[in-house]
C-alpha cells in the first residue's frame, strides 16, 4: 500500500500539481490533499488509479524493508 509520502514524492518527481493528479486519476483535488497531509485515508480503487497516474508516468514504487522506508525512483529514460 502506498504511503502519503510516496504519493507527493512521485507527484513533485513528474512536475505534477495536485490537480493535475487528481484530474488524471478521476478524483477530486481535495481527496489527493487530504492523503498526501495525512488528514484522511483513501479507498483502494481511487488509491489504485492515482498509482497507475504515477507509475505510467515513471515512477517506480519501493516497499518498506526491514532497514529502509518505503520510497520512489524513476524509471530510465527509454525503458
């Protein structure tokens, strides 16, 4: 499951704004804001899309390990 954190890293990674996301992911901006400030959670199919926005834009998701949080990095150029 994808943190908050991963959310807004992989949003400021691709250069989009909130509503930028949130039009692409068919949500409303609010519904990112209130995740990526830890105000409120998100349903698993609006959390789905809003990963499918960011990893179709590049942005590889990384889980948690037993010595590292979870994070982002971006896929090469051309792959």
């Amino acid at each position: 499951m994808l943190t908050p954190l991963q959310v807004k890293l992989g949003r400021t990674a691709l250069g989009l704004g909130l509503r930028e996301l949130a039009s692409a992911a068919g949500v409303a901006p609010s519904t990112i804001t209130r995740f990526e400030t830890g105000k409120g959670g998100m349903h698993t199919g609006t959390l789905e899309r809003v990963q499918k926005v960011l990893e179709d834009g590049g942005i590889i998701f990384i889980a948690a390990d037993s010595s590292h949080g979870p994070g982002i990095r971006m896929k090469a150029p051309g792959s």
